[in-house]
C-alpha cells in the first residue's frame, strides 16, 4: 500500500517517493563532498581530476537509476 501526500497543486507523491527523493539528493550531496575532499587535501593534475569527475559522474548516474527502479527496503 503507497500512501500519497497531496504536495502543490496537482502534485501528488507517494511517500515512498518523496522518501527515495530526499535519501537521492543526500547521497549525490555525498558524493560531491568526496570530490571536494579529494581536490581539497590532493594536488591532481588535469588528467586525475577529469578522471576523478568522470568516475563520480559515473557513480551518480548509476545511483539516479537504482533509486528510480529499486523500492525501498
């Protein structure tokens, strides 16, 4: 059973939803602290920081399409 919670006008959302929403936009928050503890405390060169943003865009993506497919437990 998915209760729904009438957000704004004509806006309707499960709270399995809204739920999943808050708990994605705290990980892709976490994930951009790594960057920022990675450029912070290391010394990259051009390569390694490309290579270190094109891995965490990776990681966020795939983390944006688990959460769309996957329930919570």
């Amino acid at each position: 059973m998915h209760i729904k919670v009438k957000l704004e006008e004509g806006c309707i959302m499960t709270v399995q939803e809204q739920i999943k929403e808050q708990l994605l936009k705290e990980v892709l928050s976490n994930i951009d602290n790594i960057y920022d503890f990675m450029d912070s405390r290391y010394n990259l060169d051009k390569h390694c920081n490309d290579a270190i943003v094109k891995k965490l865009n990776e990681l966020k993506d795939v983390v944006y399409k688990v959460s769309g497919l996957s329930d919570l437990n």
